[in-house]
DNA sequence: GGAGGTAGTGAGTGTACGGTCACTCATATG
DNA sequence: CATATGAGTGACCGTACACTCACTACCTCC
C-alpha cells in the first residue's frame, strides 16, 4: 500500500496484465508460459523467478481481473442518474458490460469456472464473487433477489459472448440478448 | 432412425457416455483420451477408430449432453401442476436443477464454454442453445423476456455449482442460492 | 575498481499426450 | 478348410510444455 515498489515487483504486475490477455485467449491449461512471456517481451524462465508456477500466476490474473471488475462497478454505481437501488443496479450493469466489451476479463472468468477443479483458482473465484455479490448488494442497497438477478444476467452475458449469439440472426439468439448493452 | 445397430455404433455411444464423465471432470484439454478409454474398458487407440479425433469426440458428448437437458426439459414441462406458462417454465427449472444434481451435464457444458475458440465447440454450443431456448419458449409459451430469465438463472445455476457456492456459510452465498433447487 | 546483490536469459530435462500403424483375434461364409 | 471382414490392441513417434540451472549483464555503494 504505502510501500514503494520495487522493479521485480512492477515487473510483476506488467506479467500479470499480459497473464489476463494470454490467459483469457487460451485458457489456463491451453495456455504455455511461454505465451505469457512473449506478451511481457520476457523470457519464460524469468516468469518462474517472478512467480512460483503457473497456477500462482494463473490466480494472480484472476485476482486482477476481479479487481478490476469491481472498480468498474464502482464508477458505474457512482454515475448511476438515479440512485435509487434499481437505478445503481442498472448503471452497474451497464458499467460491466461495458467493461467486459474487449472479452478479456470476461473469457478469464470463464476460463477460471472451468478449472475450478485446481483448489486455489476455486478459492480464487468464491473470493472474487463474494466480493462483487457483497458490493453490489451493499452499494446499491437492493433486496436479495434483485442482486441474485445482477449476478444471473451477468453470467447470461458470458453466455452470450461465449457462443457468440450477438452475429446470430435468429429469433432465439434476439431473445437472449434483449436488452443487453451492446458494444456499439 | 430405423437402423439397426452395428455393434461399433453401440460402442460409440458407450464411449460417448463416458466421454461425458471423463471431460465433466477435468474438461476438454485437461481430459487424455487415454483417461475416456479406460473409463470405457477400452484401448486408447480404438477410440480414433471411432472417431476421427478428440475435437470430435468432446463435440459428440457435448450433443449428447444437450439431448439429455431437453429430455428432462420436456419431462419437466409434462409434469408440470399448472400448465401457465410460468408454471411450465417453473418446472423445467426445476428438471434441469434435479438433472445436473450430478454435476456431469452441468460441468461439461461450462467447459465446453471454456472451449469455445474451437470452431466445431462453439457451433456445437450453439447448436444446443438453440434448441433449448425454442424448446423453453414453445413448450411453455412464456414471452421473451421470461425465457432470457430461464436462461440466466440457468446459467447462474452453473456459475453456483462452479465455485462451490453450497457449502459456503455466508450471506451472499444464501442470497445467491436462494430459491434454487437444493440436491436434498 | 571491485564486491555483492538483483534483473534477466539460453539451453536443457523429463514427461505427458495426440495420433498412427502393424498386428492379432473372432466370426462368418462358401 | 480357406479366406475375408471387422473388432480390438501394443508399441511407437513427434511434439509441446512445465519447470530447472548454470550462467551473464548491470547496478550500487564503498
């Protein structure tokens, strides 16, 4: 917080910003250190001197990625028109689709549901939920349902991106994506 | 359809079953064929001989594992107390929590999401959405935007499962659980 | 200028896995 | 019996990748 980094720790955070984006193409498993490392213009040994493995990156990025998140519904809530709860809700879901329009932060998360098997990106993913579930609860003051409802329509958003709904030109794919911030 | 079976299309779609359990649990990079080969008492290299490679094996569960969702959907729907269309819609959501209560169905379509920058997974997923969305919205006769509900509490189903949200003593994990259909 | 620490790398090692191939075994048919 | 066909396998190959280690380049402070 208050401490001065030093350039391993800077280092550090450049490799995990090129974590997201490798990772976020790939996945956790389909992507090699390697990847990582010439996206950070690194050698790959030194992405092992920086960071035990490639889990403990692989988390790393997540952690980021959450943060991340986060900050954008920060600002959305914060330039909510209404502040009603329903109006902060709204302005922190379009904030988050806004966001996730370059995909990366949305595929890490997708990609981190399906290694969840691995217990530290589980860990990873409950702290990273509780987070965002708390903050959206407690900033926009809603009831319950209405924030189980953020989070579902969220998750229908990576749904949407994943399958590629948004060039379908059909009924059901309409359907789905009613109402859904475009990335205009 | 009228066919009689040769016993290596019997074989393929015992492989086919257990290519739904192997890649449920560890998805499709991280799921040899080797592991799908055993799981089905069978040689490694058989398993290209029935199909051409793994893209097509995971591909083949994938549908699979669609076919059983609008199976039970159906059966849901059929057994519904009130056939209003919420009341229809209420017990397909209902078959499909009772459904994935095992984990496999729900699991292989999260890693298949994972998997979406393979061409053949992405249409495949496509494929499957598809259909359970018209499904969803014809059987029942609910109106657009209810389906959308369907759809993302769906989803929100698998994001709960994912992260392990069940055995969480916490209030977001309760709000975000709540009113979904326990594996009593 | 040299001693010691920190940033950074090239070249490897072991292993796991997708895919292939040459083969065996069982059955069926004439 | 001879032969053909399809089920099923063991052994192998090439490659990709996580991770290691011995090494160099540089910086700083005396």
């Amino acid at each position: 917080m208050g401490k001065v980094l030093s350039t391993a720790e800077v280092r550090r955070e450049t490799v995990v910003a090129s974590a997201i984006r490798a990772f976020s193409r790939s996945g956790y498993l389909g992507t090699p250190i390697a990847k990582v490392a010439e996206e950070a213009r690194i050698s790959t040994a030194y992405v092992f001197k920086l960071f035990p493995g490639k889990e403990a990156l692989f988390v790393a990025a997540l952690e980021r990625c959450f943060e991340l998140v986060l900050e954008a519904l920060e600002a959305g809530a914060a330039g909510a028109t209404e502040q009603t709860p329903e109006g902060v809700l709204d302005a922190m879901g379009d904030a988050y689709a806004h966001l996730i329009a370059d995909r990366d932060l949305l595929m890490l998360q997708v990609h981190a549901q399906s290694a969840s098997d691995v217990p530290e990106v589980r860990q990873a993913l409950q702290r990273g939920l509780a987070r965002v579930t708390e903050f959206a609860a407690s900033r926009s003051g809603a009831d319950d349902s209405s924030v189980q409802r953020f989070i579902a329509y969220g998750q229908l958003c990576h749904l949407i991106v994943t399958v590629g709904v948004e060039n379908i030109d059909s009924n059901w794919a309409r359907l789905l994506s009613e109402g859904i911030t475009h990335p205009a």
